[in-house]
C-alpha cells in the first residue's frame, strides 16, 4: 500500500489531513519520526499558525533535515498552508522577520485586503502544465489565511546539494481583495498550497489523487 506521512511538528490540522489522506487509500501516519518520514512514498508538511512558530517548530523536530533529504532522495513533498508559505525564502508576520526553507524564492507577507484572514472559498488562476491542478482547474478550494506570497521565483538550491533538474515552476495564483498571491506551487517532487486541499471537498480529494499519482 502507499504510504504517507502528515508530518508531526505541533502544527496543523492534522487529524483532518489524515483521514483525506486514508480516505483515498493511502497508508497514513502522523509521526516526527525521521527514518518513517524519509521512507514514506510521500510527505505532507502541514501548517497553521506564525511563520517564525512553525520555522522554529519545525527545525526543533528536525523536520527541516526531513525535508531537505527527501528533497535530495527525488521523494514527494507537499506543503499546506504555512506548511507551504515556509518553503520561501522568509516570511514577515507582525513584524517578526524568519527565515524559510528557502526553496521557493520569494517572501510572505500580509494580505493586502480591507478584511483579514481571507476565509473561504476562492477559484484559482491554474498554470497551463499543472500537475496537481489537472482537472480541476475551474474549482473552487477553501482558504484560511493572512499572509501570502505575492512572487515565486526557482530558489537556487545548490547550496543545499538540491537539484530540481530541467523540470520547470508551475504557479497557480488567487485573487484576494488588493492582492494576487500564490496559491499553489509545482516543482518536480516539491509541491504546495496555500489553501487547505484536506478541506476542500471533491476537488481537494481529487488534488490529493493527483499528487500521489506522482508517486
């Protein structure tokens, strides 16, 4: 069977990632376990919250290593929410400036809107050759969030002995108020959403398919 694993660093709505996660037939587990999470077919970095928490949280369980070495492996990584935003290069909440991932290049910041969090269901602009997307690029996914990235750039990630090869970005993007942001992110094995596929019904049922169909 598939294996999964929602990766277990005190942020996320987990429990709902895992039943999307085994509703599809996949073998699912919630672990910080280092060995588990770098074996698994695939791995989900889940997210809610401040970026600087989940950055701090996330390198305390070594789970930034986790990332970096399934990254190095060619094995599937998937962000949600902040899960996605910590992917960037750095991200700005309430003035507190953090340090990402940095796979993504680019920064989060706050939405510019008369209202905040952006809550609810949004359609998205999905890129021509999508992955995730493919399908179900006229859908409409759930979001619960005030920060986002508005740019998103290929990081150089030679320093991190990461080699993405010739595949290329794919970027969908929302409209929000004053704001146009990235609401998913495609790079080979490295994906990511801004919105909550675990919550979004058929069409985040049918995202979920086609990245383990990636697998």
């Amino acid at each position: 069977m598939t294996s999964a694993v929602v990766f277990d660093y005190g942020f996320g709505n987990v429990r709902s990632m895992l039943r999307a996660l085994a509703n599809i037939g996949l073998d699912a587990t919630l672990t910080s376990d280092y060995r588990q999470a770098l074996e698994a077919d695939g791995l989900v970095v889940p997210g809610v919250g401040a970026f600087a928490a989940c950055m701090q949280g996330l390198k305390r369980v070594g789970g930034d290593r986790v990332v970096y070495d399934r990254l190095r492996a060619g094995r599937p990584v998937l962000g949600v929410c902040v899960g996605q935003q910590i992917l960037f290069q750095s991200g700005d909440e309430n003035g507190v400036e953090a340090q990402g991932l940095g796979l993504i290049g680019g920064s989060v910041d706050k939405i510019d809107a008369d209202v905040t969090p952006h809550m609810g269901w949004n359609t998205l602009e999905a890129p021509q050759d999508t992955v995730l997307l493919k399908g179900i690029e006229e859908e409409r996914f759930y979001f619960v969030h005030s920060y986002a990235a508005t740019s998103a750039e290929p990081a150089d990630c030679s320093a991190l002995h990461i080699d993405f090869g010739p595949t290329q970005q794919q970027v969908a993007w929302c409209q929000y108020d004053r704001t146009r942001f990235v609401a998913a992110y495609e790079r080979g094995i490295l994906s990511a959403t801004q919105f909550h596929p675990e919550k979004s019904a058929k069409a985040g049922e049918q995202l979920l398919r086609n990245w383990v169909a990636t697998f």
